[in-house]
C-alpha cells in the first residue's frame, strides 16, 4: 500500500471520492433527500442578469451563489432575488437558511436581511475573512 501526493488530480479521482463521502453521509443522514434550487432574472434577450442557486435538505436552504449583473446592483434586484429563493425554500418546508460570504462581498447586505454572522474565518485565504451567516426565516404567509 502506497499513501500518493496527487499534485494535479483529475477530476474524475475527486468526483469519486466526493461520491464515496456522499454515500457514506447519506446512509448515516437524517434527511433523505436534498434538492438544488435556483432562481433567476432574464433580460429581454434571454441573458441571465441576476440569479441565485442553492439547496435545500431538511430545515435548511442552503444559499451557494447571489449574484447580480454591475448594471442592475442598487436598484433592490439582489433583495428580491434573495426573498424569492427563501420564499421557494419556505413553501418546501425549509425554516433555516445558511450562506458564506467574503469580506470584499456582501456581509451588509445579507446583516440588512436578518441574516447573523455565526462564525467567521480569519486570515482567509491570507488576509482577508470568510463570514458563515444564518437566519431563521419566518413562516409564510397565507392569503386568508
């Protein structure tokens, strides 16, 4: 048996062992699923302007990426997007949401939000910080 530094490692070496954990985490999980979700904003020619993606799984939606386009920043569009993807997470049963940012990007805009810095990393990568942010969202409203 050989331990190997892989310098450049293909991506099909991590995939499996990405999958390997996958399965490991998913036997010993409990929740059973857990389901991308993204929402989006299209200028007239069909380009993507603004958008979100994430996951959702158990009680958590789990925000990977909000971003929008320079032309559109200010204008309350990363707000609206930002209701919209906790709203889908809502009406799939989900009270809990989680997201990372950087400090050059928007920790004021998602503190704006009601979202609380849980956990900051230092010195990330070098000098700057990486802010891990949760928020409980409130239930939604039906139109009674």
């Amino acid at each position: 048996m050989k331990i190997e530094v892989v310098e450049n490692p293909e991506t099909e070496l991590i995939a499996f062992l990405d999958k390997k954990i996958a399965e490991f985490n998913w036997a010993h999980w409990e929740v059973s699923e857990r389901k991308a979700i993204a929402v989006k904003l299209n200028a007239e020619n069909g380009d993507v302007i603004a958008g979100a993606a994430g996951r959702t799984f158990g009680d958590w939606l789990m925000i990977n990426t909000l971003w929008v386009s320079e032309t559109l920043r200010g204008q309350q569009v990363g707000s609206k997007i930002l209701h919209e993807i906790e709203q889908a997470a809502q009406a799939r049963g989900c009270n809990k949401a989680l997201l990372d940012t950087l400090n050059f990007q928007a920790m004021p805009f998602y503190e704006k939000h009601g979202y609380q810095v849980q956990w900051t990393q230092q010195g990330y990568p070098k000098t700057g910080c990486r802010y891990y942010m949760m928020k409980n969202l409130t239930p939604l409203q039906s139109d009674l």
